[in-house]
C-alpha cells in the first residue's frame, strides 16, 4: 500500500504552504500531486510555485495559472506577474491539464474544476447530473475512458460523494479554503498501477497554519487587494456571501 498527498489552490499563501508540506511530511508520504492555482490572492505567488516545483511529482493547471500568464492591463495581475518573473510564468503556461492513473483497480483522473476546462465551476450543491458529468472525459483528458475517482479542486470547499458506485472528491484549499479557516488537503492509500481492485482509502487533512504571519507578510509587501484576502483567510468567505 502506498499513500499519495493530494494538494490544490495554494493562492500565494506561504504559511498555509509550509504547514501542509510539513503535516505529509510528518506522515511519511513522499508523493505529493497538485491540482492548481498556485498563485495569485496572497503575497508569495514566487515562493509557492518554487517549493510546489521542489515538492510535487505532478502539476496541473489552474484557472489562475491560466489568466495570470495571459496579457492583462490589470494593475493586480501586472503586481502578480512581476513578482513571478517570466521563467515562473512560462512554466506555469507548459502545465497539463490533468493528471490520470490507475490505483488499486480504480482509474483516476484529477483535474482542477471540471474534465472539460479550468473555468467550469461545480460546488457540491449543485444538481446530482452535473456533478455526475465530472466523471466524463473530454479531448483534454489523457485517455477516453469514463473515471472510477475523480478529485478535483478549485471551489476551496472539501467534500466526498459515492455517485452510482464512484467516487467523487474535491480536495478543498490549502491557502484559500471557503469551509474552515484551516488549511486542508486529501490522502489516498492504495496500490499504483494494481489493475485488480483491492484496498481503496481516502482521508481529509485539515492543518491549522499561522494566519497572523500570513496577513504580516502580504502587508509588508504592499500587496494589492489586501482587505479582501485578510477577509478570506480570517474568515473563510469571500466578498458578499453572508457570515
């Protein structure tokens, strides 16, 4: 049996970063995937792709490493870019769109919204059909097959639903989560590339982290849009849902 970390939508939060790095860590788990949105809300954008790049066997794009790396007039974006720098920015363009296996029986697929784009948004509460359509493949998977387990990430709230016999996950976020203000990730256990199925296990991790340190560091940068993501971090909300 093996154990497989699962990370995503990290957000430029550095102390969030650290602290999940260090809790896979401390379970002895080598393999690290991420599905996404490395950059962008928080201030360390540079350091938290470094250490995904260091950390993560494989990567999958974002919605935020897609705009980011596009041309924008946008004085947030440009703040983003710079601090990036143009070597980060062109790895994060080369990115796949999704990362797919066999694991104990069971064929996975990951991706960071939907199977279809990085834009297509699907919050637990929506209908049974469209959730159900994130088993699917598109021309942008690796293989034509319809998934057994799919994870997912990008709405920064963690859930898991069993749907007709598979297995539906988001991880939630590690910089950026909407559900409990502490960072969270998913674990799977089980056997690579075992065609047979045998034991199958998924875990929720939620990891407190040094929100304090995280707001110090975006304001001794001068970070645009700085109120906002204090609200986020400290709250678990964005701007207009109700507390």
């Amino acid at each position: 049996m093996s154990k497989l970390a699962i990370i995503s939508d990290i957000h430029g939060n550095l102390p969030a970063l650290e602290a999940v790095l260090e809790d896979i860590e401390s379970r002895g788990i080598t393999e690290i995937y991420c599905l996404g949105d490395l950059v962008g809300k928080g201030p360390s954008s540079d350091q938290t792709v470094d250490l995904v790049r260091k950390h993560c066997r494989h990567i999958v794009r974002g919605n935020w490493e897609d705009f980011l790396t596009q041309p924008t007039e946008y004085p947030t974006l440009l703040w983003h870019q710079q601090l990036l720098g143009e070597e980060r920015m062109a790895y994060l363009r080369e990115l796949p769109f999704s990362i797919e296996f066999v694991f104990s029986g069971r064929y996975i697929r990951l991706f960071h919204a939907s199977p279809r784009s990085v834009y297509e948004r699907v919050q637990p509460w929506d209908d049974y059909e469209r959730k159900a359509s994130l088993f699917d493949y598109s021309d942008m998977s690796v293989e034509p097959v319809k998934a057994d387990v799919v994870g997912y990430g990008d709405i920064h709230n963690a859930y898991t639903q069993m749907m007709n016999g598979r297995m539906l996950f988001n991880t939630g976020s590690v910089g950026n989560p909407l559900d409990m203000t502490q960072a969270s990730y998913v674990i799977l256990e089980g056997d690579p590339g075992e065609k047979r199925k045998t034991r199958f296990d998924l875990t929720f991790a939620r990891v407190p982290y040094d929100i304090e340190l995280a707001i110090t560091q975006a304001k001794n940068v001068n970070m645009p849009d700085l109120e906002p993501y204090i609200r986020e971090i400290t709250t678990g909300r964005y701007r207009g849902m109700p507390d």
